[in-house]
C-alpha cells in the first residue's frame, strides 16, 4: 500500500454521452428522482405508503402524529437527496435544487439541539436512543444521511445539509469510542463507517475517520455487544425474523481481521468491507487489508452468482456456504450488488489491480440494471436467475421472488439505492493520481480530470458493449508527461492499441495496459468479445451439467415470450455456433440465437404424473437477451442457466 490511493473524478467534470448507458443514466433526473419523489409523498396509486416526509414533518412539530415505516425509513429520503446531488452535479435545475433545499430545511428542523436526529426514535421510542443498536439501524441511517449531504454539497456547494451531518457526526464522536464514559460499541448495519469516511474527506476532520476505524476494530471483539444487548430491561425486538440472533448474520462474531469468508446479510457485510479497504488504506494496517483480499477473493471464487448477485438465501438475506448459488430461489438483492461495486472500486483505487474491476462491471451491467425498470418506474428488489411465476407464491420458500418489477416497496432501501449508483456512474469510469489517468469502464463520455496541478481533458468515444472498438483521446497532456492505463477486460482476445495507424508502445500491469504520454494522443482500443458459453465449477451444485450464455460483460437470459413455456425442457447445443443479430429491442441491442432442444410432451396425458415414456427431443432455435432486460415485455419465466446437450 505504499503506492498513492487512485481516485475517482469529480461528478461535476465528467458528462456521459453514451449509446449504453445513457438512457439509464438520463432516466435519473428525467424519470427516476420525479418518481421517487412521489412515492415519498404517497402519489403512486397502488404502491405501498411511504410517508417518509411526514416522519420529518412530525419530528420536526410541523405537523402531529404516529412514525410509519421501518426504523431506517429516513434513508428513503437520504438516498433520494444523494441522487440529487449527484444528478445536479451533472445536470443545473433549480427547480428540483428548490425541492431538495426544502427538504434539506425540513431535516435541520427535525435535528434536536444535541445534533440527533432519527425520526422513529424521536416521534416513538425518545427514551431508548442507542439502546438497540442491534435492530435500531440509528447508525445506519446517520451514515445515509452523510452520503447524502456529502454529495449534496459536492453538487451544489451548499453546507446547510453538511452541517447538519457535521453537527450529527460530532455527537457521535461524543457517544461511542473506547474512552471512559463512552458506549463501547458498533453498528448491528453497518454504513456509517462509509459516512463518516465520506465527510472526513471533505471536511478534513480527522475524529470522523478515527470513529469509522473504531466501529471497524472493536467489532466482533470479546463478548458480542449485540447479545448482550438484548439481554439489558426493556430491550424489544424489532424485527421477528431475528428473535433467535447469531452474530454471524452482522459479521460480529469475530474481529474483521480474522474473518475469512463473508457471512452473514450481504448488504451489510459489502458496505463493511467497504469501509475496511478505505481504513486500511488510510491507516496502512496491512492486516486489514489482507483480510479485504480474504473476504473479496471468497465472494467472487466461491459465492458469487454470474450476474455479480450476492447473498443466496432468501431467509436473512444472507451469504450461505460455498459454492452454493441457487437460481429459483436466491436474494440478491439489488443493494447487495451496490455495496459489491462499492468495494471494488475502492480495492481498485488501492491496488491499481483491474481484477477488481472486472466484478464491478459485471455486478453493474446486469444485476444493477436489472433492478430498474427500463420507463426508470418499477424495480425489482430481489434478482433471480431463474423464475416461473406460478410458484412465486406467499408464504412459500419463494414469496420474496417477484416475477414483475414492483411499484414500490415496504422496506424501500433498493430503488433511491439504484437511482444513486446510476446518478454517479462517472465515478467508475476513471480513476486517477498525481500523474495517472486510469480508464476502467468502456463508457462514452467527455471529462477534465485534475492530475496534480494540471487539467487534462479526456474524451472516449465508443459503442461498447456491442461493438468492442474504444477511441481514447487525451489532450492537455502535462508537460513532464503522464501515465495513460486503459484496462484490459479478463473476456478480451486480441487486445490491440493503436495510434496513428501504428501499434502503440504499452506494458502490461495487473490487467492495464499502461502507456507513457508526452504530448496529446488519440488512442484506439479494440479487442474481440464474442458472444460465448460458460459453465460453473461443478462444485456448484444448481448448474452442474448447464450453461450459461456471455458476450462481454453482458450475461444473457432466455424468456418465455421468445422460447415458449417451460424453459426447464430446454436444452442447449453448445457445439453449435451462437448467432449475433443487432436489433431494435430495448433501444438496439445484440440478440443472440441459439440451437437446441426441447423435451417433448406429446406422449404425456393429461394429469399423468409419472410414466415410462421414452425421452424425446425435437430440435428448437432459441433467442437470448441481456439479463439486465429481462421481464421489460411482460411477465413469463426466465432462466440464465440451461442444460447442455451432451
């Protein structure tokens, strides 16, 4: 780590202007935050209630009142106001900069004078105020609450929300450390530790990194807090899935340096490891960041689906065992996938390694987006890879799989958490040092970059994921030179750089191909990424003998609407040539044809269950989509993984 941490770009530099990604990323100010708006203030007919503002509005005496929603229901309106100030560092609109003020002024009201602010514990349980740290997500929700007035200040300069954060962050620092007279604990969710990272680094104040260090090292240490806890008077469990408490299910039941496996719910562990690999970047503790390569080289070898989904049960949203990855039934859940990308992007920055990269792209082009509807209107929390809707039934082992995208949910941690990762989308394309332009995602886009004391001007002009040629132009190179490192995708053949007509000079290092830049250069990239099958290690039990269709760092899916009912008949011929076709669908995509085979009814009677009939196979052509769009023509089933004809 003795190498300077990698960074990511100002928000407010880079403009995204991409065949791929720009109508998801334009849905955030055009569809998404107007949408979610509205689901805050109850205007979406048929969804569920949200009344997070008027959580505020009672809090805050403007208005009398019971708390509704979850404990952390004021995240909803923290990751909103995130996605705003993201959107607003791209986009000016002084209209939607109005509402979020209001809303900023709304907050300021409901914080008591000591700097708490909570709504469920301020309207409901005003006397239990950390005293439920397991279940009472209070530091949770604080770290939102920093996200966002982090990016809100970065998007529009103004401090109000920054020092209410500011002024929330001290009593924490005032209320939990290892001096006497403190609450010797840490977080049942972990996030506040990012939170706090996040407002050290824009407002220099060193105790919020030093808190965010102390919930990371006393975690897990000696007698588990949480357990005891819950034995104190008065404690009330929140949440009944979590009567019978393990400390595994919030990564306490060991310190962070000695865990070996990610456990326990995904979402938490992914923004813990998050902030871990910042701690110990910042307090060079190799030993902290050897056990982020531990936990990180676990998830992606042994418990990630191909999608980059993580946490395969359904029961605690959790992390299981290796190799176990079911596809009908697994969570997930889209937040999971986030805190994933979160991760890597910031293992990334410290190792200036593209393995990590390679993840957070795949986590980003499938599970992310297909989270979120295509109109930016409906979501899915949970991700599967294989669903046939008649067995999505309540109270079963699959009710929390949807087979349609949700209007909105309960617990509503998913979409405002989408729609702030697509808002801030420029900060995964480039990472950058003193002297060193590091370009990760393939994403057109237009950027000043600051290296050092120079602006350098950066422009990337490409197609991709479709067409795999990249052009790279650089101009205001710094005069003593800088170091251009364009990545190197683990599915690329035949990686080329060009210049001029001429193969350009570049070494190879940890999956970048880094060139040295004097003057200013206009570079092309272009590769081959065919549209190819893959298989799981066969110790993955659910997709032994199956395969599972790739092109670049797309996974595909086959849905009924295009291959009939019953995709469990199929079978794929992965001897056969995969066919390639551009299409209109979904604003222009490749639509893959496969050959196959389909088991056939014919012989089989109505209710007959069992019999001695011969297997027989017909010959059927089979059409693939992006993962990411399935379910965006209606509902029917849909599997990622198909047998292999053999």
């Amino acid at each position: 780590m003795e190498q300077q941490k990698l960074h990511s770009i100002d928000l407010k530099k880079i403009r995204i202007k991409d065949s791929f990604w720009s109508k998801h990323v334009n849905l955030v100010k055009d569809e998404i935050i107007p949408y979610q708006w509205d689901a805050m203030n109850d205007r979406i007919p048929g969804a569920e209630p949200s009344h997070c503002l008027d959580n505020f509005a009672i809090a805050a005496g403007r208005q009398t009142g019971e708390h509704y929603g979850a404990v952390f229901q004021d995240t909803d309106i923290a990751k909103w106001l995130e996605a705003v100030g993201f959107s607003l560092a791209a986009n000016a609109d002084s209209k939607l900069e109005e509402t979020a003020d209001e809303v900023i002024d709304l907050i300021a009201e409901a914080q008591q004078d000591d700097g708490y602010l909570d709504t469920y514990f301020i309207i409901k349980e005003p006397n239990r105020k950390w005293k439920n740290l397991c279940e009472g997500h209070e530091l949770y929700t604080a770290g939102h609450m920093m996200e966002a007035a982090v990016a809100y200040y970065q998007g529009t300069g103004k401090e109000k929300f920054l020092n209410v954060v500011k002024k929330l962050a001290d009593l924490l620092c005032e209320t939990f450390g290892e001096e006497e007279g403190k609450i010797h604990a840490y977080p049942g969710h972990q996030e506040v530790e990012v939170g706090l990272i996040k407002l050290y680094y824009v407002t220099g104040e060193r105790r919020y990194l030093d808190l965010a260090k102390y919930f990371i090292d006393a975690r897990g240490v000696g007698e588990n807090y949480f357990l005891r806890e819950r034995k104190e008077p008065g404690y009330r469990n929140i949440f009944p899935e979590l009567v019978d408490y393990q400390p595994t299910y919030s990564q306490s039941d060991r310190p962070v340096r000695e865990q070996n496996a990610a456990e326990g719910h995904a979402v938490r562990a992914a923004y813990m490891y998050s902030a871990m690999a910042e701690l110990a970047y910042e307090y060079q503790d190799q030993e902290l960041m050897d056990a982020c390569v531990r936990l990180w080289n676990n998830i992606v070898g042994k418990q990630m689906y191909i999608t980059g989904g993580i946490g395969a049960s359904g029961i605690l949203e959790r992390f299981t065992t290796d190799y176990d990855l079911p596809n009908d039934c697994n969570y997930s859940e889209s937040c999971a996938s986030i805190g994933l990308a979160m991760f890597g992007i910031r293992m990334a920055n410290i190792t200036r390694d593209a393995a990590y990269i390679d993840t957070v792209e795949r986590a980003l082009y499938n599970t992310v987006l297909a989270g979120i509807a295509l109109d930016g209107k409906s979501f899915f929390y949970v991700n599967p890879l294989e669903v046939w809707p008649d067995n999505c039934m309540e109270r079963t082992s699959k009710e929390h799989v949807k087979p349609v995208r949700q209007k909105w949910f309960g617990v509503a941690c998913c979409p405002p958490n989408i729609a702030r990762t697509l808002a801030s989308m420029g900060q995964y394309i480039y990472s950058a040092g003193e002297a060193e332009l590091y370009v990760n995602l393939f994403i057109s886009n237009e950027a000043e970059i600051d290296l050092g004391s120079v602006s350098v001007q950066a422009e990337i002009n490409t197609k991709f994921p479709f067409e795999n040629e990249v052009e790279i132009t650089v101009n205001h190179v710094p005069l003593d030179g800088m170091t251009l490192a364009v990545r190197i995708p683990q599915y690329a053949r035949n990686y080329q750089v060009m210049t001029d007509g001429k193969a350009a000079a570049y070494c190879v290092e940890k999956g970048y191909a880094l060139l040295t830049l004097d003057k200013d250069i206009r570079i092309t990239v272009s590769f081959e990424a065919p549209a190819e099958y893959v298989r799981a290690n066969p110790n993955v039990r659910a997709d032994c003998g199956k395969a599972a269709v790739v092109r670049g760092p797309l996974v595909y899916c086959l849905e009924e609407i295009d291959n009939g009912k019953n995709l469990s008949e199929l079978y794929v011929d992965t001897s056969r040539e995969i066919e390639e076709t551009d299409s209109e669908l979904f604003g222009g995509i490749k639509k893959l044809t496969l050959k196959g085979k389909r088991i056939g009814e014919a012989d089989w009677n109505e209710g007959e269950l069992y019999g001695r009939h011969p297997l027989t196979l017909t010959d059927v052509t089979l059409q693939a989509i992006p993962y990411a769009y399935w379910n965006n023509r209606g509902m029917g089933e849909m599997t990622v993984w198909v047998r292999e004809l053999v």
